[in-house]
C-alpha cells in the first residue's frame, strides 16, 4: 500500500476527467446541432426570402417557377398541437388524479402500468393503428359531413382530425405520468387540513391538490408539447400529406412530415427549405424548453411561500 | 444562475453566426468538376486497345441531363464501374435539355433525356438510344367498377375538376386523388405525360410507391399513379384511352403513361470512345438489363 495516496488522487483525477468528458459529449452535441442547423437553414431564408419562405402559402418546389412558403405548415404544426394538448391534457390530469387519489390500490395497479406501457409503444405502432382504424372511421365522418359538398376535396379520411388524435394519445403518458408523480408530491398536511376544514374529497382535489402541483402538472404539459411538436412517423402516416390550411377534414402536412417525406429526393434550393423547415421545428423546441425551464425556476419559490 | 444563462446564450448564438458564415461559401464546386471531365476523355479516346476485359478499359464516361433518370444512371454507373473498375463513370442531373445541349456543346459523352428528342436535336447530329422506358400504371381500389378512363378524363381528375366517380361512369363515390411528393420521379413523369404540371389538387401526398399502393386499395374511390412494375392483385390497374396497363401496350407504344429514357449520344455508339461504347454493350448485356429491371423499368425492344 505504498503510495497509496498518490494512487487515489491519479484515479481521482481520472474519474474527474471522465465525468468532464461525458458531460462534455451532450454540451458538444448541442451545440454541434445548434451550429449545424443554422447553419443549413438559413441560406435558403435569404435565397427565397423570409417573408415568401415563413408568411407564402403556395408550396410548389419543383414547379417550373418554385415557389416555397411554408405557412399552411408551420400552421399546421401549431394548431395541430394545440388541439392534441386541449384534447390530451385534461384526459391526462383526471386520470393521474384517478390513480392517485380516486381509484382503490388494486385498480390503479393495473391503470398505472398501462399508462407505462402507452409510453413505450413505438410511435409507427401508433402510425399504422392510425392508418388502418382511425382513417377509414374517419372517412366515414367525413362522408356524412360533407355530403353533397360540391368544394370539399375528400381525403379518404387522411386528415388534421385524425393526426390530432393520434397525438393526443401520444401524449397522453406523458403528461400522466408527471403529474401522477407531482400530485403525489403535494404534502400530506395540505390534504388533511382541507379534509378537516369540511372540504369534499372532490373539493380537495380541484382546489387544493392540483393548484399545488400545478408546476409539475405544468411540466408535464410542456414536454406533451414538445412531443407533439417534434412527432413525425406516426402523423406521417395519418395525416395525409398535401400542404394545406390546417381545417380538421383537410389533408395536411406538419413541419415534421415535410422533412420525412420530402428529403429523400430534394435537390438543390427545395433541399436547403427543407433544412429551413427543420431550423423552425428546431426553434420552436427550443422556444419549448426555454418556457420548462422557466417554469421549473418558479417552483422553489411557489413552495417557499405556504 | 440567470447570468450564466444569458452568457451561454450569447455565445451560442456568436457560434452559430460565425458557422453560418463558413457554410454559407462552401459550396459550388460542380461546375468545375465538369470542365475538368471534358478534358480526360478527348485525352483517353486512343489509350485503349480493343479488349473486353474490364480491366483493361480506363478513363470517364460522363453523363448529364434528366433528374428523372437519376436513379437510372446512378444504379448503371455504379454496376459499370464494378466490372469497369478502372473507368469513372459520372452523371449530372440537370435536367433533359440541357443534358442534350451539354452534349452538343462537347461538354459530356452521354445526354439524359427523359423524352424523345426533337427533331431540332436531331438534325444536330444526336443520337436518340433509348435504353429503357418508363411506365405508370393508373391504379383505384378493386371495388371501383370504372375499369377504362380517357387520358383527359384523368387529367381533370387530378386537377379537381371531376370530383366524382359517377362523372365517369362509376358509382357514386366522391374521388380521393392520391399522388406522390414533390421531387418523386413517378409524380414528375405523371404529371408531365398528363400535361397536368404544378396544377394537381391532391388529396394525399404520399412519400412512397407501397404507400401509396396501401392507401389506394384500403380508400373507396381512390385513384393513385405507381410504376408499373409494383402493380399487383390488391388495387386495379385502369385501362387509359381502352389500352390495358402492362409491358406489351407500352413497347407496342399504345399506352399512353410511358416515356421512354434516352441516352443521347453525339453520332452513332460505333463512333464514342471506347469507354462510351463499352458502356453501352453494358448496358445491352444482361448485366445492364437487370439494372434496369431493378430500377423499376422496362427495357425497350430489340435494337
């Protein structure tokens, strides 16, 4: 054991060194992704111009005169995760208050690890359920709602309504499971000094238990957003394709499906928009994080004050 | 906390400016590229003696023209190079005329051309060999009754003037017209051969040939376009102008949905360089052919 103290500070250093480099890797990666997407995205934006590229609605990139606006999609992208998280989020908070407060041990042990198991379903599996059940039902709607309609243009059943739904169960896990875990975290003593003060079960709840958990249950809601946002195979494959406004009965196509779709044989100037396209997917993320992040800086604070 | 922030923000954004600027000039170099080929092959005409053997044979071969025939020439350059290892065979893709023109300015050996050529490019001396031929089949659901459609009949379908299938003798069922995304090669033959470019409304816009095979036969009243080689049980293939969809109308030249690939040359293949002419025996020896079968074409009758 001579030198032993010599010995401990070398493997010291180099487990410091190694912590140092995996660290370094996600921080590199980052930034590499950040550097590299600007960098491929914005040539185009001065080739074709801002105002034609964000605010144009005529997508046409191979026409003889190209035109490439991408509104119809980044709309499309907004509204279509919008409506998933109006849909997806109050399913999502009322069953994490099922499981945690309403439903016996028994039930929750078998509706908690289906929530889990939601989560590791791969987003195709999601696609292709999508494709073969939900469209056909949803063509069937769309018959009946636009019967004898002279300008609707069908779309089989392909639409923003499907893929809205399709992403509403996505997210669904998502948003469960944070806010099974924040709900549990409200302390104990809030519960029982609502109870106490002759307050309903229900009452609790709605006015005690969730207000208290409200910046994770906002968490969760945040990062159902990102998913939504950033989901690409599974609405690929439900919601049509064709670039237009985004009306639930219209084949649509969402900042992610137009990479997906649309890269394997762009050339040239529609490849670099296409790129561009992934800077505002990218930017929105981004925009995405930074409100979690802020919203996880407030939480200290919320429970200082009680 | 929030200093640091901030300060990683800027930085990040510094990087990324500076990056952008770095990329923003790399790039262009094709052109050069292209000059420089023109050279080698007047040079490497007379270096080679008559030999089959691959081996032996080197120098370039360079193409230029049709963005359709991209996977074409890519998949024939790259099984030629594998039996030619030491001849370099290169295409551009920058569309059919001015492949042709890049051929009578001397620029390349071979012209793409995804379409005949005119006589106006015929009378300068270049060559049409079509060496394969590309066929669309017109496909709907199998429980569609229309069987037959005129090829304008067709055309307003995809632009959305004929909404509905008893407009064409069918059921009543609304019409979902389902193509391909913009830069496919089946949708930018499609819609050149209906004369329907940048004018279709489509209802789906699928990113590929199964899928869009999928959809047609899972969709009442829907109407898509495939190559015709993926043509199978699960969808009907519909008669245009009363011609059925198969190899025999498209080499006979009834079927409308076809054009043919051409690689042009300048003068007769017997008058090429020894690199150009091996690459068409190539092409014609059963090597060849199957490259084309792989791709998805037919190959054209016996020439």
């Amino acid at each position: 054991m001579t030198g032993g103290k010599a010995t401990k500070h070398i493997v010291e250093t180099i487990a410091k060194v190694i912590f140092l480099i995996c660290a370094a890797v996600a921080i590199v990666a980052v930034l590499s992704i950040t550097v590299y997407m600007f960098a491929k995205g914005t040539p185009a934006l001065a080739k074709v111009g801002v105002i034609d590229l964000l605010f144009g609605t005529v997508w046409q990139p191979t026409a003889a005169t190209p035109s490439y606006g991408i509104l119809y999609i980044i709309l499309t992208s907004i509204a279509g995760t919008a409506v998933a998280i109006l849909i997806g989020v109050p399913i999502g908070i009322l069953t994490a208050v099922f499981i945690t407060e309403v439903s016996n041990k028994k039930l929750a042990a078998i509706v908690q690890p289906a929530v889990e198991l939601l989560a590791a379903i791969p987003s195709v599996i999601y696609g292709l359920l999508g494709l073969m059940v939900l469209n056909p039902l949803m063509y069937r709607l769309e018959k009946r709602v636009f019967a004898g309609s002279t300008t609707h243009q069908f779309t089989g059943g392909s639409n923003l309504l499907s893929a809205i739904i399709v992403l509403a169960i996505m997210i669904l896990p998502t948003v469960i499971n944070i806010s099974v875990s924040s709900i549990r975290a409200v302390p104990g003593h809030l519960k029982s000094a609502s109870l106490a003060l002759g307050a309903t079960h229900i009452q609790t709840i709605f006015k005690v238990m969730i207000p208290a958990a409200r910046s994770g249950i906002m968490t969760g809601v945040v990062l159902g957003i990102g998913r939504a946002l950033g989901e690409a195979m599974a609405i690929n494959l439900v919601a049509g394709g064709s670039v237009n406004l985004p009306l639930p009965f219209n084949s649509v196509r969402f900042l992610t499906t137009q990479i997906v779709s649309e890269m394997s044989y762009a050339e040239g100037l529609h490849r670099e928009v296409l790129f561009t396209v992934g800077l505002v997917l990218f930017i929105f993320i981004m925009i995405i994080n930074l409100v979690l992040a802020q919203a996880r800086r407030k939480e200290p604070l919320k429970n200082d004050r009680k | 906390m929030k200093n640091k922030l901030v300060k990683m923000m800027a930085l990040l954004t510094a990087t990324t400016m500076v990056a952008a600027g770095v990329m923003g000039c790399g790039s262009d170099s094709s052109d050069a590229n292209a000059d420089a080929n023109t050279d080698t092959t007047a040079s490497d005409t007379t270096a080679n003696a008559d030999t089959t053997d691959g081996s032996d044979l080197s120098g370039t071969v360079t193409l230029a023209g049709s963005t359709s025939m991209e996977k074409l020439a890519n998949a024939m350059n790259e099984a030629f190079m594998e039996k030619y290892p030491n001849v370099s065979a290169t295409a551009e893709f920058t569309g059919s005329s001015a492949g042709i023109e890049s051929l009578e300015a001397g620029s390349v050996d071979i012209g793409d051309a995804s379409r005949a050529l005119s006589d106006d490019e015929k009378s300068q001396g270049v060559v049409e060999n079509i060496v394969a031929i590309d066929g669309i089949a017109v496909i709907t659901d199998t429980a569609n009754t229309v069987t037959d459609i005129k090829s304008e009949d067709l055309a307003k379908v995809y632009t959305g003037e004929i909404t509905n299938w008893k407009d064409l003798g069918g059921p009543d069922e609304q019409i979902v017209v389902i193509g391909r995304e913009a830069g496919s090669g089946t949708r930018d033959a499609f819609e050149e051969l209906m004369d329907v470019k940048d004018s279709c409304k489509y209802a789906q816009e699928l990113d590929s040939t199964g899928a869009v095979l999928a959809k047609v036969a899972a969709t009442p009243g829907a109407v898509g376009y495939v190559s015709l080689d993926v043509l199978d049980d699960t969808v009907n293939g519909l008669k245009i102008n009363s011609v059925e969809p198969t190899e025999d109308n498209i080499l006979a030249g009834d079927y409308v949905l076809q054009r043919p690939f051409v690689m042009a040359t300048k003068g007769e293949i017997s008058e090429q360089s020894k690199q150009v002419q091996a690459y068409f025996d190539f092409i014609n020896s059963a090597d060849g052919q199957n490259v084309i079968k792989s791709v998805g074409l037919i190959i054209p009758n016996s020439k």
